[in-house]
C-alpha cells in the first residue's frame, strides 16, 4: 500500500529534511508541501494525502487551527502535528482539534515512518517528549527577575523595545536583551505566545 505524505512547514531546511528521509521509502509518496495554510488548503482542493505533517506555528494561520479546518473538511486526512515545542498546552490542542499525533521536528527516520504507519492504521502517536510533557506537565512558573516583570508588564501593554528603552532609562540593547530572555525563559516564539503564557502563569 503507498502511502501518500504531505508537509505544511514555513521552513525549507525542514522540507528537504523530512523529504529526504521519506522519498527514497519503499511504498512511500512524497506528495510535495506548502509553506502557508493558505496554500496547503488550495492543494488540498484536488489533492488528498493519506498523512499530512503540520507544522504548529505557520505565516498566515496557526497549526491548531489549520487542522481543525483539514479535518472539518477531509475527516479521512490523518494530521501528524510538527513542533520544536513540548509543551502540554500545544500538544493538547493540536490533539482537540483532530491530530492523530504530534512529532518533534529531531524525529529520527525510525520515529516519523512508525508514526505514519501509526496513524494511517487508525492509531495514535505521541513522541516520547510529547507523551512525557503530557504526563508530567510543567506546573512551576518560569523564574523571572524582578525587572524582567516590568518589562513583560510593558511588552503586555504593547510597547516596543525602543519606548521600554526610554520609559526604564536603560539603553536599547539591554531592553532587547531582556526581552530576549523572558522569550527564553517562557519558551516562547512571539510576543503573542509570550502574552499568553504570562496572562495564564498569572503573572499579569
């Protein structure tokens, strides 16, 4: 049986990774990839693969909410989700919203073919960090200095590095320093990821 595979990343590096290990696999089609949920959905309006891998964080759409849509629309498409993050909060919707599984991107070769496998024959597939995160999920809440909580008070209220800059009286490089390191420290990709997880750690 040959089994057709999608990827919807917004990183080439990524794209040719996952391809190289897939294309050359005996009953495996690469069937190409998109690098926005926009354009992943106009493919899939005449082509429908067996697995699609989503990566979480997209350009134009989040993960979570681009397979919601896949799912909705072809119930049959099994989503493995994609991520550099473990963390529960992510896993946990991906998983609400109709993934069949969740993957970090270090994936060996060995773990991305059992996890199609996994899912193609209706199963389910959590890496071993995915698993772990949601069984031992993180309760403790990142330890920040008290400036760093002055400045994620102003990030929250929206102002840039230059306007923290000169409302602290401290230079530009140190305010992007800091910001830097609360988005370390919270393990966050944005400044909306970092809001989020500040408003839910109680912090703001």
């Amino acid at each position: 049986m040959t089994k057709k595979v999608f990827i919807v990343d917004d990183h080439l590096m990524v794209i040719e990774g996952i391809r190289s290990l897939l294309q050359n696999e005996e009953n495996m089609q690469w069937m190409g990839h998109a690098m926005t949920a926009a354009d992943c959905l106009v493919f899939l309006e005449t082509q429908q693969p067996e697995v699609l891998l989503m990566d979480i964080n997209l350009p134009d759409q989040k993960g979570t909410v681009l397979c919601k849509l896949v799912k909705e629309r072809y119930p049959e498409i099994k989503v493995l989700g994609l991520s550099t993050y473990d963390q529960q909060s992510v896993i946990n919707n991906m998983l609400s919203n109709g993934a069949s599984g969740y993957l970090l991107k270090n994936a060996s070769k060995e773990e991305l073919l059992d996890a199609i496998d996994t899912v193609i024959t209706g199963g389910e597939y959590l890496c071993l960090e995915a698993a772990g995160s949601l069984r031992y999920p993180r309760t403790e809440k990142p330890i920040i200095t008290k400036r760093e909580l002055e400045i994620l008070h102003l990030i929250c209220n929206g102002l840039t590095n230059p306007e923290i800059a000169e409302k602290l009286f401290i230079s530009l490089p140190t305010a992007n320093t800091h910001r830097k390191s609360l988005l370390k420290k919270f393990e966050a990709k944005n400044v909306a990821s970092l809001v989020k997880m500040a408003i839910e750690n109680g912090l703001i």
